[in-house]
C-alpha cells in the first residue's frame, strides 16, 4: 500500500520583468534542506540553492538561467514567504552610529521589486553612438566570479561587456551576439570616464528587491532611515 501524497497550497505571482503570471507551491522540507545546507557555504552555493528551488516550485514552466536576477530574487522571495511565514524578524544597524542593532518585524509579502526613475536600457554615449543594454542573470555573475559581491575592476568591465545587447553607430546596428568578447571589451576601454559611468547607471538604477524603513535607535532616539535591497538582506 503506498503512503498518501499531501496536496499543496497553490499561489500566483507576476514575473516583475515581463507581466507574466505563474503558478507556485511553498517550498517543502527537501528544499528547506537545500536552503540550510547552503546557507552554510559561499555566496554562489545560496545562488545555486535558490535557483534549484525555484526550478522546483512553480508549476509553470520557466527559464530560470535567463531571468534577470531581480526576478529570481522577486520570485524566491514571494516562494519563502508562503513556506516559511510573511512575517520575518531581522535586526538592523541605527544608521546614526552604524553600530546599534535595532530589531525589526518586516512582512514579505509587501517587498516590492522597485525601479529608479532614472533607469534607462537606452544609453547615449554620443550624438551618434548609443548602446542598448540588457539584464544581467545569474549566469552573467557566475561566468565572471565566484564571489559576486566582490567584482574586482576587470570584471566590471566583463559585465558590462555581457550586458551589451546592441551597439547603435547612426543608422548601423550591431548586434553583441555578432560581436566577439574581446570587440566587444574593446570598445569598453576606449570609452571616457564619463561615457563609462553612464553605462554603469544602468547597472546601479536598475529594478531591484528594495524596501526602506523607517527606524529609531533605542540608545540615542534618533530617528532615521534604512535600506534593505537584494535577496540577501531579506533573511
């Protein structure tokens, strides 16, 4: 006689890079295990732990490795939340003296994926030149470096070089899957400082797990603000 099979609950969410709307379980106490296990390793070990899940848990099926990384975060997060509990207690440092830790209750479900007003995929280095930029994923990351909180200047510029979908020169497009890394990379170094920060606006204004919060250092009662991005920081 086979043992019962439990039926799960069923949730949706949307797909915050493109509208779409998918179906999910919570996780279960095998994934659970994954989590710990690799809680207890490298940052790149929590990646591969969190992408396993969400291969695992929604019921649509999804590419995982050419999502932007903002949606597996977006989407990891909304699974946590219906497994483990919406309400999480975390501790924060008082941004006043960046050393006192204030305990906060946040609720997962009301974490948003938030885009800078200035964000723009349209980057104009020139009158002329204009490049058309795209996500990274989790590839793009794990391709370049094993510590992805860490990248070093060579691989800012390797990012970015992944990141390229099109390069504009008036009329003449060119796409980056026609071009080889090193043009690619080329073209990257012989741009300006200037020009250079305008590409890495790209990357520091785009869309993001975010949530600010307002808090009250119990020692010296000031009052101020803290910000909590990436998947991280929501554990």
């Amino acid at each position: 006689m086979a043992l019962p099979k439990l039926n799960t609950q069923t949730f949706e969410l949307n797909i915050p890079s493109t509208d779409e709307k998918i179906k999910y379980r919570p996780f279960l106490v095998k994934e659970e295990k994954i989590l710990l296990q690799a809680q207890e390793g490298e940052n790149l070990e929590m990646m591969d732990a969190i992408i396993q899940i969400i291969n695992n848990c929604p019921f649509d099926k999804i590419n995982v490795e050419k999502l932007p990384a903002f949606d597996i975060e977006y989407i990891f997060l909304k699974i946590r939340s219906k497994s483990v509990g919406e309400r999480v207690n975390l501790s924060v440092l008082a941004p006043d003296d960046n050393k006192t830790k204030i305990p906060v209750e946040l609720d997962l479900s009301k974490i948003e994926v938030e885009v800078d007003d200035d964000h723009n995929n349209s980057i104009e280095i020139t009158k002329d030149i204009k490049v058309i930029m795209s996500y990274p994923t989790i590839k793009t990351f794990t391709t370049i470096t094993q510590d992805i909180n860490n990248l070093k200047g060579s691989d800012i510029i390797s990012m970015t070089a992944k990141c390229i979908h099109q390069i504009i020169n008036g009329v003449e497009t060119f796409e980056a899957v026609d071009l080889s890394d090193d043009e690619i990379i080329e073209f990257l170094e012989n741009l300006t400082q200037e020009q250079f920060r305008k590409l890495q606006n790209f990357f520091t204004t785009m869309p993001r797990l975010k949530k600010v919060l307002n808090v009250t250092n119990p020692k010296t009662k000031k009052k101020g603000k803290v910000t909590l991005q990436g998947i991280q920081s929501f554990f």
